[in-house]
C-alpha cells in the first residue's frame, strides 16, 4: 500500500505577508478599474486550483485533520464508500470506493500500476492536474481490464520512457492527483474491491527500474488553510500555487496582468495592505469572479425534463480559455470526470419547474423498464443537502441508488422502477426504493459511468437521444 518515493518533508504556517498591487518587475501599476478587472481575472483563475488546494492540505498535509488520508507519493485506499463524514469536496461520489495519491512529481516520475480487474468490475484512475484539468484516464474504458504500468512525469522531465510503461501522461504540474474509483456491487463485495486496490501500486521511477533515486525536492512550506482563501485571501494562496505551475505559453500574458497588480510565483500578495481604494476594487473584482462562477454553474449544458445535462471537466484543449467554465466545474463538483468517462446530470427542478425541496414535498423518479440509463458500467442517481452539496446523515445510511440495487428493488407492473424521494420513509413496502433527502432544499445528481455512445445516449452531453425522467413532485403530507 505504501509507495516508494522521495517524499517531501512538510512544514505548515500562515502564508507570509505580502505587498500591496504595484509596479512590479518594470510592469507599469494598471488603474483602479483595471485592477478590478484583472481581479476578477486572478480570481476566476485561481477558484479551482484553491478548491483542489484544499483537498490537498486536508488529506496529504494537515495530520490534525479529520480528513486526512496518506502524505505525499501514497496511495490511501477507503475500504468503504464516503458517507456525510467525508466533507473536503463536495459532491463526493458514494457508489465506488475511492483510492487516492497526491503524486509530488519535483524530483522524478511517479509510475502507477494496476492489476488485471475483470471485466463486470468498472474502475478508473483519474489523473487531474493543480488546475484540476483532467490529464488523461487509466481503467475499463481508457486502457482496458489488462494489468500494466503507467508513468506520470512533471513538466521539467526530459527522459525516455522505459520498458514495461505502456503510456507515459505528461503533467503541466508539479503535483498531480491521480484518483481511483473501483466499482462495488453490494455491501458483501468490499472484501473484492479490497483485493483490487491491494494491487493498485504506486513507486517512483527510480524504485521501478531498481537505480538509486536522484536527490529529494526541497521541502516546502505550506500555507494553513484559512477561512478567506475563497475570498480576500485567494491571491496569497495564488502566489503559492503558482510556483509549482510553471508558465505555459498561452497564458503568457495573463500571468503579466496578474503580475501588475502584484499577483505571481513567489510574490506576497496581502490584502489587507491595500489602501482602502484598492482594496475596494480588488474586493469588487472578487465579488464579479464569483458571480461569473456561479452564473456559469447553474448554466453549463441544457435543462432536460428539469435536469441540467452538460459537460464542464475536462483537459486544457476542452477548456480553451474558458477559466469561468473551469471554476464552475469545481464548484459543481470538483475532480468531476470528462463526459465519454462519467456524465453527471444535475437535478434542478420538478416537473412543474419548482426548486426540489424536501421539506415541500416529496418526489418520484421512474424509469421505464426500456429507457434505463444507457451506459456500459452501471449508473446511480445521488442525495446531496442543497445548501452544503454533501451528503446527508440519514436512518438507514442511504445515499444513492444505483443499478446494481435493482435486483431488490420494487418493479411496477410493466417493469418500470420508481424511486422515492423524500425525507420521511415512504413505508416499508417501498423501502427499497427510498432515497432520503434532506429536510430542505435538495442537490441530486445522476451517474452515468462509461455511457454508450451510439443512440440511445446521453452524449452528446445535453443533447443526446436519451433523456433523464423528470422528478414528479407531490405534497408532503403532514
């Protein structure tokens, strides 16, 4: 389970204090408009890699943490699905156990190896970068069920790929998080799933072609999560990352606009030495990032039958520019997959076009015994609480249904299966098809692991020829 690598050694603090936006480097100081602007720039690029910071520091970082998982370089293998405990990112999925290694990719490579999965067991690796673009895939789809070995390599790497890797993923950064997730069919198979990440192994290159190890990164100095990192603190934070996300050249002359206003690799920016005036405009430059954000993440794809059907993660060539799709896609639901991997309709309303709320009424999803959801692995639909978007404690500890579940469910007389949505059981001959919600607004969100892509298909993403039932609302009684 441990992997064999030059770890970094950690040492956490507050992020040191910084200057005020001025000339900096020979870059002339913007005006107080176009500070605001370019802060608004800074902060709808810096949402999702301070989003994935976050789950950085939580599980590889802070010890003290409730939600700390392995260091640096180890894989941590869950030997169970996540439940409302589980509060680093939102919208966790509950149907696949996660495996999980933050890879430090400063000194070397890092090779990843799987073993032989049979081919009824849907699993991938996940390979996300610090700006939470998904690099590429390892699994059922991506690679096949076969066992092999797969190198990762930072973005200063120059050498030639070895015998024995069968493909080689080149991260733009320095730290990438490859996440797994292994399908399981019932609460009796995790002895099974715990047998397939037992074979998930993790070393660096050195350590796979047995030669001594080239000489350990410098430690680093963390900075503590603090309260303002999604807000007056972003930039400091920004400052940090951007260290170990060296320039590319298309965001060239972005990072010079940043770098006018004080915002860069290795500079300090504090705002709270801003001068009330700048202050002002970088708070409002603040306040118009997230807007465009949380405009973009109630927007991405189209409204099928009161779900919102899109894709928004991807690599950088998916993105094209388009930062505020790539912060909306990590307030949606960070370290989502790309469409062709995973789709995630997201339910916004009921048939009537109402907000779902189980405190209003209670709700019902059928799918007809010939449109179930068309995917090659299996699908789910999943219970999050509306205004946190985690999951929720509940008394039977459900969290999802999904379509291994199917063989104990209730099927109507034509063969259809209806879900119940609700906060209250619906009564013990429905039981089975209960999904609990909260006692307020609801976040649901369907599943579609590998969907098909000849017809009937999801994809294209909110334009394909099979389309998510809509959730029927009813009074609550009581």
């Amino acid at each position: 389970m441990a992997a064999l690598a030059a770890g970094c050694a950690v040492k956490t603090e507050p992020a040191a204090p910084a200057a005020r936006p001025d000339s900096a480097q020979g870059i002339g100081a913007p005006g107080i408009e176009e500070t605001r602007k370019i802060a608004q720039e800074a902060y709808v690029y810096a949402f999702p890699m301070i989003a994935g910071y976050k789950a950085m520091y939580q599980y590889n970082i802070d010890k003290s943490s409730s939600q700390y998982k392995a260091p640096f370089n180890t894989i941590n293998n869950e030997a169970s699905v996540f439940t409302y405990k589980d509060t680093a990112i939102v919208t966790p999925n509950s149907d696949t156990p996660y495996s999980m290694v933050m890879l430090d990719l400063r000194a070397e490579p890092m090779v990843l190896c799987v073993p032989a999965v049979d081919k009824k067991r849907y699993y991938s690796v996940q390979l996300a970068d610090m700006y939470t673009h998904n690099v590429g895939f390892i699994g059922s789809r991506a690679t096949g069920s076969a066992a092999g070995c797969f190198m990762v390599t930072g973005p200063s790497w120059k050498g030639a790929t070895p015998a024995g890797i069968r493909k080689v993923f080149a991260s733009e950064t320095q730290f990438m998080l490859a996440l797994y997730r292994t399908q399981l069919f019932d609460p009796k198979d995790m002895p099974n799933v715990r047998k397939v990440q037992a074979g998930y192994k993790v070393q660096a290159l050195s350590a796979f072609l047995k030669q001594t190890p080239p000489p350990a990164a410098p430690d680093i100095r963390f900075p503590a999560w603090r309260n303002d990192a999604l807000t007056t603190g972003f930039a400091s934070y920004l400052d940090f990352l951007m260290q170990f996300t060296p320039e590319v050249p298309v965001e060239k002359e972005l990072r010079a606009r940043f770098a006018s206003i004080g915002i860069g690799p290795g500079k300090n920016f504090d705002f709270s030495q801003l001068d009330e005036e700048h202050k002002a405009a970088v708070g409002q430059g603040i306040k118009d990032g997230f807007a465009q954000i949380d405009k973009m993440s109630n927007g991405v794809g189209h409204n099928v039958n009161g779900w919102m059907v899109g894709s928004a993660q991807g690599n950088r060539a998916f993105y094209n520019g388009n930062y505020v799709l790539r912060a909306a896609a990590a307030k949606i639901g960070i370290y989502g997959n790309d469409a062709v991997e995973a789709t995630y309709p997201v339910a916004l309303t009921d048939d009537r076009g109402q907000p779902l709320d189980g405190s209003k009424a209670n709700y019902t999803i059928t799918f007809a015994a010939d449109r179930m959801p068309p995917v090659n692995s299996f699908w789910s639909v999943t219970m999050y609480d509306g205004k946190t978007q985690l999951l929720i404690e509940n008394p039977i500890n459900r969290y999802l249904i999904n379509s291994p579940m199917l063989r104990n469910m209730k099927k109507n007389a034509d063969g259809s299966v209806t879900l119940y949505l609700q906060h209250d059981s619906p009564g013990k001959v429905r039981e089975a098809n209960w999904l609990p919600a909260p006692d307020g607004p609801i976040y649901a969100v369907m599943r579609l692991y590998w969907p098909k892509e000849t017809p009937p298909s999801i994809l294209p993403a909110g334009s394909g020829t099979w389309k998510p039932p809509a959730i029927v609302s009813a009074a609550r009684a009581g």
